[in-house]
DNA sequence: CTGAAAGCGCTAACAT
DNA sequence: ATGTTAGCGCTTTCAG
C-alpha cells in the first residue's frame, strides 16, 4: 500500500487535505496550521505553554475550519460525559414539567446536560429507557412520578440499580417510593398519603360522609399512596370505606370529566369528591357545574398537586402543594453529592382555597 | 517496564484481570470467557458466525459482568450518535410542553435519543446551548419559540447554522421566523400573524373598536408578529392604531394579572382585550373578573395558543389553535428527512368559545 | 516549546 | 469460526 494511506479510510497523504464533508478534526487544523496534533490539542485545551505566533496560526485554522472537539472521542479519554438522563412519563403533565424544571435548573448550574426520554406510562419502556441511558453513560438516571408497578418490573429495576451504581452512575426515584433499603438507589419522596390524609379530613371536617376518591389506579404507585391517605383519614373519622366510592380514571382530564358526567347521570351518592390530580379536579368540577350543580354549595371538591393552571379554577380549588421543583432539584443535587444522605421525604400541605363547605344535606 | 503494564493506566497483565470499579470492558469479558476481544464484539453485535459453545461462554461472561457497551467509543468508530436536540425556553410553558411532546414522539419513533436544554429565554443561554449541541454531534437542533433577537444574535445563529450543516447536522427554527433564504436550517412556522388578524378580526367584527394588545414585546418574535396581525386587523376595519392600547408584559401568568388589574384600577378605556398567549388570558380573566366586570359582559376577551388548561377557564376562551404537537413533529421529520421540503407554514383557525360578545356600551 | 507515540473501547477488514 | 491488526479523534506522557 502506498504510504500515508489507509486501506479504505478516508486518504492521509498531506497532499490530499481537502476539506471532506463532516466535522474538522484535529488533524485537519494541524495540517492547515502546520504543526502537529498535540500542539493544536493544546492551544485548545489552553493548559500549556505555547509560542505566540504558533497559537496565532493554529487559532486562524481552528477559525477558518470551524472546527468543533468531538465529545466522544474526549469521552472515551477521559470519564463518562457529564449528563444527567430523567425519564418522565409524558412531559405534558403540569407535575412533571415543573419536576423536570427543576431538574434542568440545577443540572444547568452544575454544569451538565439533560437527556431525556419519555415513556407514557408504560414500563416496559421505562427499563428499556433505564439500559438506553446506561449506555450513554450518564450521571444520574432520575426517574419521575408514578408506575405501574409489579414484582417483575421491581426486580429488573433493582437489578438496573445495581448495575448503575457499580458504573459509577445512580439511580433515583423522584417521587415514587423505595425499591427496598438494601437497593443502591436514591430515594426522593414527599408526603403523599399524609397530604391525601390531610386534605380527605378537611372535607370529613366539613361534614362529609360520602366523599367519592377519583381518579387513580391502584397498581399506579402515586395513587395507591393517596388511596392509602384517603382510607385512613376516613378510618380516622370512623367513617367506613365504601368500595362503590372508588372511581379509577386514567391520568387524563377529558376522560375523567367524561366519567364523572356519567356517573352523576346514573346516581348522586356523594356530597364531595377528592380528586387524585387538580387536573382530573379540573374535568371533575366540569362535569359537576354542568350537571347545573355547584361547588361546593352542592358538592365540595379537592384536589392535589397545586399545580399553577388549576390557579386558574373557579372556585379556586382547595388542594394538597407538592413541592415539585424542589423535588427535582434535590434529585440532581443527591445524585451528584454522593456524601449527602441519599433518603429525603419532602413535605406536602394542604392549600386551603374556596371548593370545600359543608354538605348540603346537612344544612 | 514490565511487560503487559502500561505506563500508568491500568495494569493489563492478564494475572490481575481483576473487576475494577467503572464499567466493564470487552477486553474484561473477553478475557473471563478466555476468547479474543473481536469474538465477543461478534456475540454482541449477532450479525456474524460464532460457534455455539463459544457463544454461551460469552454471553455468561457479559451477564457474570454485568457489561454495557461504551456508546462513545461506538460513536467514534461509526457517525455520530443519533440524537436531536431540542432549545427551549421552559419546560413549563405549556405549548412549549406540547411541542416537547410532539419531537419526543417523533424522535423516539424513529429510534433517537433527545437532548434537551432550556434558556430561560435567554439569547446568550441559547447561543451557548446549540453550540453544545454542535459538539455532542446532535443530528438535528431544534430551536423552539420565540426570542429577543438583534443583529448580532441573527449574525451568530447564521454562522452556527452554516457550521452545523457542514458537520452534516441541522438547524431547525420552530415557530421562529427563517433567517434568511441563504441560510442552510429548516422552518417550520405556523400562521402567527394570520391566527393573531383573525381574532382580533372577531372583536372588531363584534363591534369592538378599543381593543387592548396585551402581554409581549416587540422584540420577540412571537409576539412582534401577533402585534403586526393585530394591527393588520385594525387597519383593514378602518381603526385607528393606538399605542396606549398595547400593555406589554412578561409572558408570565401572574404578572398579567396583576398589571391589568392596575391599568383597570386607573381607567378602563378600552371594551375587549386581545391576550397575546392564553396564560395571560387567564391572568386577565382573573384581573377582570375581580374588578366586578364580567366576560365577556363588560369585556370581551381572546387568548392565543389553545392550550389544555384554557378548556377550564370560565367563560371558555376564544382563542387560536396552533397546533403545536405537530409543530414538533414535523420539525424532527424534515430535519431527519432532507428529500423533503425544508420550509413549512402550518395552519392557524381562531376556535370561538364564549369569551367575545358585543360592546356593553353599544347595547 | 514542540513532536512522536501510546492508548481510551470498539468494530471492520483481513488473515488464518 | 476465531484471532490479529488497524484506526475512529482525542489527550497525555515522554523525548527532544
């Protein structure tokens, strides 16, 4: 073979430096700067002694070729590239962009990229997103809000976690209870069943009796904790749990404004309703005013998240704040301080606003 | 040296092929299952002949070391990873959020990883960001929103556009006007100033003639053209332009509400108000409806975006649809598909709700 | 101050 | 069917 060339690769004969499609490299620069690789490699990295007029002619070629450093190549050098990966069911939700807000907010000011990969509930793709950001190598892989969870999925999950940590990397779970205390994961949670303890007893407070749980399903983590908060308030009030009084709906508005228009066409066997989301509370308080009733002169509605839109809401809906900013900033801020402790349960409160009063049977 | 040391890696002697913490190497399974590096390469990859026994032998080794390829070292030997890149504002605006949505279904459609950032609307931020995206060899980097842009920022974001071509990626504007006919990047725009001249259009057609412009500056593009349908609506009704009708504002909820609750408490000189995004509709339905005026009673009231949470709002709001999930698919098909064409307008139609009446005092 | 050489982890071509 | 060799683009010794 001809000396300077590659068998099939791209020709290295000095005399062939045309610029080719695709990215500068650093041999491109060096050549049209005449000097070697290393030289240009340092006037770049700035960490080195350099004769002026050297670092002039090599800094006109980086100019004229654009030339951009490949992050792989440095990646595959030195460490993993500094990203934090967070998978997320849907970004659309109001929750979870705040979450995923103040993940970006605090991975921006520690220097690092977000990937990010969305899963819609299913998760089977949420495994399959977990391996996908391993193998890109990212910091932290953060995991938001609920799933629908099983044994199987636990124990891939944990066997992931595992994986994770001895990469150097780490698991979180934003949100979304403890995989077990022996699993290498960080845990950041809030008050969930003490928010919706909280908020089912300020309408049991009120008077009422028949208070319809909407929204949720039970294998669905977040929703089997405020399901939990909601029996055990009622328990509390010697108020027996009523089955019929548990309406699942999917984590969409417009299903549940549906379902709750139909059930209250079939029978009214409630005063007042705890909806899961403010956003299944938003279709909720739909499907009840156009019923021609009111809330909550007829029926008293509370919601839970406290998200910004359901501000908005008239009445202004009584409501459980989740701190969820704070919930993605502590996820980055954990992962990457690997001293700080690696279990935090934020707190919750309920917002007292305008959508609860005694129930009208009553007066 | 001793043989098989490097100088001052890691110790390859094949005695001390002990698990080092980090990920494991080909190198490392290939050692444990007592083949060559390339065999192993083979039973992962699938696409070549390799003995059956060998292959379990392998495969127990990659399981036994839990191994997970290096992407980067894989980038490095073919083209770059396939990922896109999207820029935004904030993750919490909700349009925003459909966009994000809509490129996340696209991408992952087509089997690529997403890379987010978010600028906080700020030009620097932005700059910064795609040139990070640049060096992460994104396929595509989708620029979604608006922006304060001057001629240095066209300036700069020309130059990168025309840097990312020649490194085989892409630049794509998403509801953000074209740079230039010369500059290599994709446009996909959706009809701003025609959705912003028909609504205003249903005020004036419903006998408004003082319509307050509220919410955005001139120097952002979204809102710079909504202004320019704004007055193209005016003029075409024989309307007089009026500066003090334009109450510009910070595109954020709360700020709306509490500078049109000021301007109402100082004069209320105008019969509708046209709401350049539907957050700040909400913000001025609250700021009107506290004043003890109804909408749209005393004042008739349009949005702009036709977000979800808009479809809580009572009255529901007049507003424009813009169909923004597909505004971000698109930006991934064409950036991905460069057969197709690289300029597309996306229709706007106003969806008439309940927020516009006649003038109260034309009754 | 600069260049030559080595090697990060992987894969594709080439030789057995 | 398997191993040897080479090289992706970069940084980091080491040698001059």
């Amino acid at each position: 073979m001809s000396p300077g060339k590659t068998r099939l690769g791209r020709v290295t004969t000095k005399a062939d430096q045309t610029p080719r499609p695709g990215r500068a490299t650093l041999k491109d620069v060096a050549f049209r700067a005449g000097v070697s690789v290393p030289t240009v490699s340092r006037v770049i990295a700035g960490n080195y002694p350099v004769a002026v007029s050297t670092r002039r002619r090599v800094e006109k070629a980086l100019r004229e070729l654009d030339y951009v450093a490949n992050t792989h190549a440095r990646a595959l050098r030195g460490q993993a590239i500094k990203a934090v990966a967070f998978i997320l069911n849907d970004v659309r939700g109001p929750s979870f962009a705040q979450v995923a807000h103040g993940i970006e907010e605090e991975a921006a000011r520690r220097g690092r990229l977000c990937l990010i990969c969305t899963t819609s509930g299913d998760p089977e793709r949420e495994l399959d997103a977990v391996r996908l950001m391993r193998e890109q190598g990212a910091e932290a892989v953060i995991l938001i809000g609920s799933v629908r969870d099983d044994e199987a999925y636990r124990r891939q999950m944990r066997s992931l976690a595992t994986s994770l940590d001895q990469a150097g990397s780490r698991l979180v779970l934003c949100g979304r209870p403890s995989l077990g205390p022996e699993v290498p994961a960080t845990v950041v949670e809030y008050e969930n069943e003490a928010g919706a303890y909280a908020v089912t007893g300020r309408l049991l407070a009120a008077g009422h009796r028949r208070v319809l749980f909407f929204g949720g399903e039970d294998e669905q983590t977040t929703s089997a904790q405020r399901l939990a908060g909601y029996r055990r308030a009622l328990a509390d009030y010697g108020v027996e749990f009523d089955a019929s009084l548990v309406e699942p709906v999917d984590f969409v508005r417009d299903v549940a404004y549906l379902a709750l228009r139909e059930r209250l066409a079939r029978r009214r066997d409630f005063t007042a309703v705890f909806a899961v989301t403010d956003q299944i509370a938003a279709g909720a308080l739909r499907a009840v005013t156009e019923a021609g009733l009111s809330v909550p002169g007829d029926i008293s509605l509370v919601g839970y998240d406290d998200v910004p839109p359901a501000t908005d809401l008239r009445p202004q809906l009584t409501t459980v704040h989740v701190p969820y900013e704070e919930l993605g900033r502590t996820a980055v801020r954990l992962a990457l301080d690997r001293q700080a402790e690696q279990h935090v349960l934020l707190g919750t409160h309920v917002v007292i606003r305008d959508s609860v009063a005694a129930p009208a049977d009553r007066a």
